[in-house]
C-alpha cells in the first residue's frame, strides 16, 4: 500500500479570503457614505451647515474614546468636516 498525501492547497486560506471580503465590504461602504456626503452637500447651504455640525457631533464623540484608531477616524472626519463648512 502506498501512502498518498494531498497536495498542499495553493490558493487562499479561508481566513484570507474572509478578510479580504471584509475589505471590500468596508471599502464599498466608505465609498458609498462618502457619495453620500458629497451629494448631501451639494445640496444646499442648510444641508452644508446641518453636515458639518452633525461631522464635528462624531468628532467629538470619537475623541472621547481612546486609542488610535478613534484618534485617526476623529482626524480624518475633521477634514471632511472642513470640506463641508
């Protein structure tokens, strides 16, 4: 009797390839809540104005939270905060 093992496989594990389904899921949903907020701006100026205060509303509420990634997202929003006003 011969001993046959299988080949090891050579394409993702499905740890990878579940992380990378999450990549592009949150990567749609960045895109999709950035259109969202540009046409939201567009607008009008209330709708300008009623953006840029709900923007600095998360801001804040991201600086209460500690570290880095809350720090990061706070920063990030604070230049769509800026665009918008």
């Amino acid at each position: 009797m011969s001993s046959i093992k299988p080949a090891p496989s050579s394409g993702p594990s499905p740890f990878s390839a579940q992380l990378f389904a999450t990549d592009v899921d949150a990567q749609t949903a960045l895109a999709l809540a950035r259109a969202a907020t540009r046409a939201l701006i567009a607008l009008s100026p209330d709708a300008r104005c009623e953006m840029a205060g709900a923007l600095q509303e998360e801001i804040d509420l991201q600086e209460t939270q500690d570290g880095l990634v809350p720090r990061l997202v706070a920063c990030l929003l604070e230049g769509h905060r800026r665009e918008a006003a």
